[in-house]
C-alpha cells in the first residue's frame, strides 16, 4: 500500500493539541486518507465504536481519559490497528503502550514523512493478514495465489510466473482497481529507484499479460494508465 492505493482508507485521529491536531487533520486529508478529528480519549472512544476506522492514531496525554487508558479500553472490543504518539521518551510508557495492544509508537516531535511511512506500513501489513485469513475456496474463473511457490494457476493450470513477475501482480492485486505508480512498483516490486529508461517493469507487465492469458484468465487486467502507472482491473489490457 502506498498513498497512490489509499485513498478510501480511514484514519481516527485522537490529539487535544489544537495546533498538531490541526495539522495531522490536513496533512492526512492531502495525502488521501479519510481523516475523524477527537480532541480527547472519551470523545475518541465514542466516535471508534460507531464508525470502523482502518487506524488510530491516538496521544497518550490527553484530558479526562488519557491515552493508555482509552487504548486498553479500545482493545476490549476493537483489533483497530492504533499508533500511540507521545512526547513521553521513558521506555515503561512505551512497554505499557504495547502491552496494552500498540501497534507502533512515535515519540514526538515527528515529521509528516516518518508518520506517512509508518501509517503505510502498517495498512499493507493488515491487508496482507486479511488476505492471508481469507477463505481458500475460490469463485469459478478465479485466481489463486500461492506465495510458496511464487505462482498463480487458474483451475489447475500454473501460469509460470518468475518471482518478481509474482510480486508485481501480487501487489497489483491487493490495490485492484487503485492505480500504482511506476516509482512506487520500482520500490515496492524491484527494490531499487524508479528510471525512465529502465524497461524492467514494462517487461514484467507484458509477460504477466501473457502468461495470464495463455492459462484462460480474462476476469481481470494488468492496464496501462498513461502518465500514471498501472492498475489491476477487469478490461482489456493497454
């Protein structure tokens, strides 16, 4: 997951500070995300058990009910992945933030960058987990995955694919329907930095393309968006 395949992600933000408050509110609103404002834990704890949130990101110092107390009490009904954010730096207030069931802890000050990439990474980690909990039997027509052996086989015909081919369209998968840019598939996909002149990517997406079409998959395709990168979505491929 990356900003370009989040956008109806949902954030609970819990912070009393107006002016971080503030900031947290617009920054996640432009990077794409769906962002709820509390200003304190009870408020916060009201507004997570009437609406599904995707995170929570939650201080520990707030007024009336802080943010230890409001996480454990989350915990009871809720497996909303949280990240706690305090200026506290003593070790015990983080141990007692994970024991308490927090997923990460960002001691403050932070920049907008290092929150974003930890926010990422944990939606990918979920959605990863949801998919790996998901029921095994498949529709007709369907692809199945299989992460051992690196491959997809529609019925029982294996497509072939290398390694890296399976990673790319694993990762167009789980964002179907979500355009993903170049440089984020460089990253996420190859592991190195994205180049104009480098044809690797495009390469891969033509043989996805055709080895998916040699097993009879046409439920879905690796699309070109020009100018912006590739989606996983039904239609013919570009």
């Amino acid at each position: 997951m990356h900003p370009e395949a989040i956008h109806t992600s949902s954030i609970l933000a819990i912070e009393d500070d107006p002016v971080l408050g503030a900031y947290l509110h617009d920054e996640l609103q432009r990077g794409g995300f769906n962002v709820t404002w509390c200003r304190n834990g009870l408020e916060g704890l009201e507004v997570a058990g009437q609406q599904v949130f995707d995170l929570v990101l939650m201080d520990i110092l707030l007024p009336g009910l802080n943010g230890l107390e409001a996480l454990a009490s989350l915990r009871r009904h809720s497996a909303t992945p949280v990240i706690l954010m305090s200026a506290l730096g003593a070790e015990a207030d983080r141990i007692t933030g994970f024991e308490r069931g927090a997923d990460d802890y960002l001691p403050k000050p932070f920049s907008f960058a290092e929150l974003r990439v930890r926010i990422e990474a944990i939606l990918r980690r979920v959605a990863f987990e949801r998919r790996a909990k998901a029921p095994t039997e498949l529709p007709a027509g369907a692809l199945r995955f299989d992460e051992q052996l690196s491959d997809v086989c529609l019925a029982d015909a294996w497509a072939g694919l290398t390694p890296s081919e399976y990673r790319l369209l694993d990762t167009l998968c789980r964002s179907q329907d979500e355009v993903l840019s170049k440089p984020f598939l460089y990253r996420q996909v190859l592991q190195r930095a994205y180049s104009r002149h480098d044809r690797s990517l495009d390469m891969h997406v033509s043989q996805i393309r055709r080895k998916l079409k040699a097993v009879g998959y046409h439920e879905r395709q690796v699309r070109t968006v020009w100018g912006k990168g590739y989606v996983f979505s039904a239609g013919e491929a570009d």
